[in-house]
C-alpha cells in the first residue's frame, strides 16, 4: 500500500514525509492511535479524526479475493461515473491542483465502492470504473451497485462543499454476461471484465445529466428491492446498432417505478 497516495487522496499529503520517515506501512497504520498521531505533527484535532476514521474505513474493507487463474463468464453490474464538465474546470487550475482535486474525487468514489463491496477496476482520465460481482460475487450486487451509485452522488456533493467548487457528477449504470479474468501482455496484465455491459454502463455515463444515475432497464429489472425510478425510453448510443431502453435511478432507497420523463466517461472495447 502507498500510504502517501492514501495520504494524498485524503488531502492531508502534507503528513506524507513524517510518515515516510517513521516507516508508516499498512500494517502500522492500522494500528496507529491518536496519541500516536499527535506524536508524528498531526495538531489539527480535525485531521486527527478524519485519519482516524479513514484508518477504520481500511480497516474494515475486505480484503480483494484471488483473481481467478482463468476467464470464467460471469454476470457482472458496471458502474461508470466521471466529473461533469472536468476539461473545463482543469484548464483553469495548475497541473498539481488538478492532480490533488482527482485524488480527493478518487478517494471519494472508491471509498464507496469498496464500502458497498464492489470492486475498483480501473481509473480513466476522470472517470472510476467499478465492478459488482466480480472477482467476488455476493447474491445482490445489482442492488449494490445501486446504492453505491446514490452515495457516489451524495459523496461528489459532500466533496464540492468542502472544497468550495462547483462538482457535479455523471454516472451511468448496467448489468449482463462478461468475461472476467487478466488482460493485457506478458510485460502488464490487470484483471479486468470485457463484454456489451460495459460499454453500454460507460455510454450512459456520457448520457446522464449532471448529478444523475442513468442505468439500462436491465438493472431495474435485475434488482431485488424496488427502486425508485423514472422511465427515460430508447436511447441511441454509439456503438449500440439498436436503441437502449434506460431508467433513471432516483435518490430513495425504495418506491415505486415513476412515470415516463423526458456529458463525457467514453471505454472502447
């Protein structure tokens, strides 16, 4: 574990070099008390605290299963979200502002994905892909993967408001058959899913509204719980030859399917 990257996505990179120079590791860092971070400079009872829960969050998030020696098919729930208007808001800023704003948004989202038991897949520009069901499945992840997306949502509004700045996000949601397993060469591989699910989850990312959760049908239709959700009707994405049926997933855990109502995240594959 990188502990400076961890230190950073939290903002609080500033303590990176006391904790390199005490030989903070993973395993010390989990075991660190607030005494103990007042000793490595930490003053500000605020950042005690936030490290402190940080550490519990690590503490408590389960450890990633072996990745299956071989590809194996497997339904898997996609989650893409990425910053509105990211482009934008970077070219205004320095390169390190910018580079600090991606590992608090990071942070952010992953935290939630791995909190909701899913999986980071990969980071992409600006844009979390994010996996439930693979390479741990657990009987219920398109409602994972629902729930996650709601406190991604509440997660980027809690973020702009500590940081001041206007941030908003698309995400976009979807469920089907993929192959799972390593890609890649023999000098770089990563374990990663490919199939029709997860262009279409980053298709509908591009689609969604600021502050949105646009998904395929499919997932209303995959859910456990009932979901409060509006109809949005055909989409005609790229890539797609036929039209996709997507809903737009509302902000309460329950209730019923709403009436019908009438950005950028882009993975070739």
């Amino acid at each position: 574990m990188d502990v400076g990257a961890w230190l950073e996505g939290l903002g609080l990179d500033r303590y990176a070099a006391a904790f390199r120079t005490n030989d903070i590791d993973r395993e010390v860092l989990l075991a660190l008390t607030e005494a103990d971070l007042e000793k490595l400079g930490v003053a500000s009872l605020g950042h005690r605290k936030r490290l402190l829960a940080a550490i519990a969050a690590l503490a408590s998030a389960p450890a990633e299963p072996a990745a299956p020696a071989e590809p194996d098919r497997r339904p898997v729930a996609i989650l893409f979200c990425d910053l509105v208007g990211f482009t934008r808001l970077s070219a205004s800023r320095d390169a390190e502002e910018v580079h600090a704003l991606l590992q608090r948004f990071f942070a952010a989202v992953d935290g939630v994905v791995v909190g909701h038991g899913g999986t980071v897949d990969k980071h992409i520009g600006d844009c979390v892909m994010a996996l439930f069901g693979a390479p741990r499945a657990h009987g219920d992840d398109v409602d994972r993967a629902i729930r996650a997306a709601r406190a991604v949502q509440a997660a980027v509004a809690d973020l702009a408001g500590e940081l001041g700045l206007p941030l908003e996000a698309h995400v976009g949601l979807a469920v089907g058959e993929v192959v799972a397993g390593r890609t890649g060469s023999t000098a770089h591989s990563a374990y990663t899913v490919t199939g029709d699910a997860v262009n279409l989850a980053a298709r509908l990312a591009d689609r969604a509204a600021p502050g949105e959760i646009l998904a395929a049908e499919e997932v209303l239709r995959a859910a456990r719980g009932r979901i409060d959700a509006a109809e949005v009707g055909e989409l005609r994405l790229d890539g797609f030859d036929r039209p996709v049926r997507a809903v737009r997933i509302g902000p309460r855990a329950t209730g019923a399917r709403a009436a019908p109502a009438t950005s950028s995240c882009t993975l070739s594959m």
